[in-house]
C-alpha cells in the first residue's frame, strides 16, 4: 500500500476557536491508483492533500507513505520524500518567472545534490514527456496557461516520484486546455504512476479510478469506476 491514514484529525486554532479541517479520516491508495478527493470549499480536501504530501502534520491519528509512519521521520527525512517521492502540481503553477522551463523543471534536481549534466537530461526528458521539447528555452510570460501547467507537470514528474499530487490542476485553465491537460494526467497514470488530484470539480473528478467525496472534513462517499 503507497498511503495508509489511520483516523487522521487536523484541527487549527484560529484565535480562541477550533477549527476541525480533517476529522478522522482512514485511507488507502494503492500503488499504481488514480484517484480524486473531491468536495465544496472548505471542505478539508486540500488539508488533506497537504498532509499526505507531508507539507502539513496531522494534529492525531497515523499516516504510512510506503509503509513508513510519517511521524516518526525526521526532517531530513520528510525533505527528502518531498523532493523525491513526491510530485506537486499546483493550481497555480509555481513557476520561477526569470527561469526558462527546462530551468524551472531542474529546480527540485538542484536541489537534491543531481550533477549537472544528469540534471539537464532528466530535465529535457520530463519536458518531452509533456511535449514541451520545442519550448525548453522559454520563460512562463512566453507560454500559454496549458503550457505553464505542462512545465508543472514535468516539474514533478523530474524525480521519478511514488505519487503525484494535483490541486485543481485546471483550475486556472480554459474548457479545452484542461481536458488536455487531463488527458496527459491520464497518459501519465498509464505508464504506472499513482496520480491523486484534488478537485470541486465532477468532471475532472470522473477521469480517476476511484473518487473520494469529502464534506466537513469526513468522507462522506466512495465511487468507484472500471476503465
């Protein structure tokens, strides 16, 4: 199993209040799966996201990403699993504006010690892997919104990671050019990564396997499809 939570609760203190984002929730995604969180704003799915992507910790319960328990890693540790386990790809594309794409896409390669000329090949790779090839040498000002997110995309597909992790990967994108971008979502799943996308969206939610329906920070429905 790549994601296990066990009862995870994440409650924030916001002034003399509490507020319950998380509320109990026991997961399990599957190496290889391709699933969606889904639900209204505020209704925990991006908290959640950020705790399996270890850019959060739960307040209680437990959570194994590949069979280790996450609270028991150190820093070092859970820094590493976010440069190397894991893929990000956010709703808002995160590109540096002053760096080309291939630049862009060997950021999280610097920044796990990659040699340079391995860094460039992986780089070049990821972006062909998106058809990009012909824009490595452009800034994000120089590309279209699909575009940008397709530098994103290979942004996070540069390590190998175990997971991708997607929120709203079309939220800031146009009908047509967010299908596309879920069609290479899909491509991608089929040559065996795991993909998990957060969306208030059905549409987008409907291109995974399996969608998890989330209302105040409970699952509150599963559906399941056969592709």
């Amino acid at each position: 199993m790549l994601i296990q939570t066990e009862d995870l609760w994440k409650i924030y203190e916001v002034g003399a209040e509490k507020v319950n984002a998380v509320r109990g929730i026991s997961l399990e995604v599957k190496k290889g799966e391709y699933l969606a969180i889904m639900g209204p704003s505020g209704s925990g799915k991006s908290t959640l996201m950020n705790l399996i992507g270890c850019l959060d910790t739960p307040s209680s319960g437990k959570y194994y990403l590949n069979g280790r328990l996450v609270s028991e890693l150190t820093e070092d540790e859970l820094a590493f699993i976010r440069n190397k386990e894991i893929g990000f790809v956010f709703q808002t594309f995160n590109l540096l504006p002053r760096a080309s794409a291939l630049h862009n896409v060997e950021l999280p390669l610097i920044y796990n010690g990659t040699e340079p000329e391995e860094r460039k090949r992986r780089a070049r790779a990821a972006l062909k892997m998106v058809d990009l090839e012909d824009r490595m040498t452009h800034k994000p000002n120089e590309l279209s919104g699909g575009q940008r997110q397709r530098v994103a995309l290979a942004r996070a597909l540069a390590n190998n990671p175990s997971l991708i992790l997607a929120d709203e990967p079309t939220g800031n994108l146009d009908t047509a050019t967010g299908a596309e971008i879920m069609a290479l979502l899909g491509r991608l799943h089929e040559q065996g990564n795991t993909l998990l996308i957060v969306t208030h969206e059905l549409d987008v939610a409907r291109y995974a396997n399996r969608i998890i329906h989330i209302r105040d920070g409970k699952i509150e429905r599963e559906e399941k499809f056969d592709k």
